[in-house]
C-alpha cells in the first residue's frame, strides 16, 4: 500500500499510544490492530503486519525491563520457550480455523481477571514470590502454553494475561509482573511473526513504520511504568481489561 504523509501520521499516532499502554499491561492490539483494519487492510494481511510492529514494541519494551532488572531471568529462560512454542502452532492454526468460537470464552475470562483484581485491593502490591514449586512451574508452564498459543490464534489481551499469570500464580508485584509479561509476550510475537512472514502475510513497510513509533511508546511506557510503580500499573491494567471486555462484546453482539 502506498504511505501518504496523512497515512504516516495515522500510523505513528495509533502505534505510539498502543505501545505505550502495551508495555505495561497489554492490550495494546486493541488499539493498533483496529487501526490497521481502518486503512482497509484485509484481517490476515492486517494480523501479520500487527505482529510485526507488535515485535517491536514488545522487544524495546523487554530490553527496557531487563535493563532496570524488573525480571525475573530464571523463570523467563523456562517460560520464554513454551510461549514461543504455543504461538507457533496457534499462528499455523489460525490460517484454517475460524476465530469467533473464542470470543465468549475470553470475554469471559477477562470478566474474572478484572472482577478479581478489582475486589482485591492489594493484588499485586507487594511481591509475595518464594521461590519456585512443583504446583507453580506444573501449572505456569501448560498456561503459559495456552497464552501463547491464544496469542498466535487472535491475541487481543495477551499482555493482559501474562501479567495476571505472574501475579497471581507466581506472587510478582505488578512491576516486576509486567516485566515478566512484556518478555513472554516478545516470545509469542516472534513465533506468531515468523509463521505469517512464511505465509506471506505480512506488509512490511507498513508494519515497519508502525513499529518504529511503537519503539518510541514502548520505551516511555516501560519506564513510567517501572518509575511510577503500582500504583500506575494496577489502574491501568484495570481499565484495558473493561476496555477489552467492552469492545469484544460490542464485536460479538452488535456487529455481523
């Protein structure tokens, strides 16, 4: 597709404040993937180009996390494979199975996440983390497998629920849980990312300069986030999950 200067604009301005919002909690597809489909993007051409600015943002991101030592790198060298894994058989799967009958199902799981996170008022404030068990890496890596795979299948919320992941299995403060989940989600991108590239569904150009203002958006959000702390991050998380909720409702129930 040809980029105007209003197209460029267009572009920047989405993939700017999706990164930004993504690189703490998630959700940032929600707002750059619409804004794809805006431009009249076909929906496979417009998933692959998403992935890969979503890579960008998720990597710089990352890098920006890691950095500041907001991470936990053991777990991560466990997890970051399976969740590379599962998004790679779920972008494979994507290509033959119609998405709509996991709609109701993440409705209604992000309706418990934000229901749960906002009766408990703590959750997430301080870190509760002892060490790893049994049960924790016997249920975190199978769900980590889920996500990732959800991510490479549709992906909206995905960031969303790394973080949920972290904290409540795991005992991560919000920080450190974004981190953790901002790492996670770059696995799952570059699976997702690599499956649509070989099937040739990826607009470069057009991902490329969306990325390059979700680099600029991921870096400021990860370091709000890690300077402000919790009491960013919590409200935060809180308000991408109705938005999500709202929107998907919205798509399931008003439109065709």
């Amino acid at each position: 597709m040809d980029l105007d200067l209003s197209t460029i604009l267009f572009l920047a301005f989405f993939g700017f404040v999706a990164a930004f919002i993504d690189s703490t909690v998630g959700g940032g597809g929600l707002i750059s993937l619409p804004a794809l489909l805006g431009l009249g993007i076909p929906p496979y051409l417009a998933l692959g180009t998403n992935k890969l600015a979503g890579t960008i943002s998720s990597a710089t991101s990352s890098v920006t996390f890691i950095r500041m030592g907001k991470f936990d790198k053991k777990l991560m060298a466990i997890l970051f494979p399976v969740s590379l894994v599962g998004a790679y058989f779920g972008a494979k799967t994507v290509l033959f199975v119609p998405q709509e009958f996991l709609k109701v199902l993440v409705i209604i799981m992000m309706a418990a996440i934000f229901v749960y996170t906002l009766l408990n008022k703590r959750f997430g404030e301080n870190t509760t983390f002892k060490g790893y068990t049994k049960f924790t890496l016997g249920l975190g890596i199978p769900v980590t497998f889920l996500i990732g795979f959800y991510d490479g299948f549709f992906g909206p919320g995905t960031g969303s629920f790394f973080v949920f992941l972290m904290v409540l299995l795991f005992g991560y403060d919000f920080v450190i849980a974004a981190g953790n989940g901002r790492i996670l989600n770059l696995a799952s991108n570059i699976a997702a990312l690599l499956v649509f590239m070989l099937e040739g569904k990826v607009i470069f150009i057009t991902g490329l300069t969306m990325g390059v203002a979700m680099l600029l958006g991921a870096t400021l959000g990860a370091r709000v986030a890690i300077k402000t702390g919790v009491r960013y991050v919590r409200p935060l998380f809180l308000l991408v999950s109705i938005t999500l909720i709202t929107k998907m409702v919205y798509e399931l129930f008003f439109t065709s």
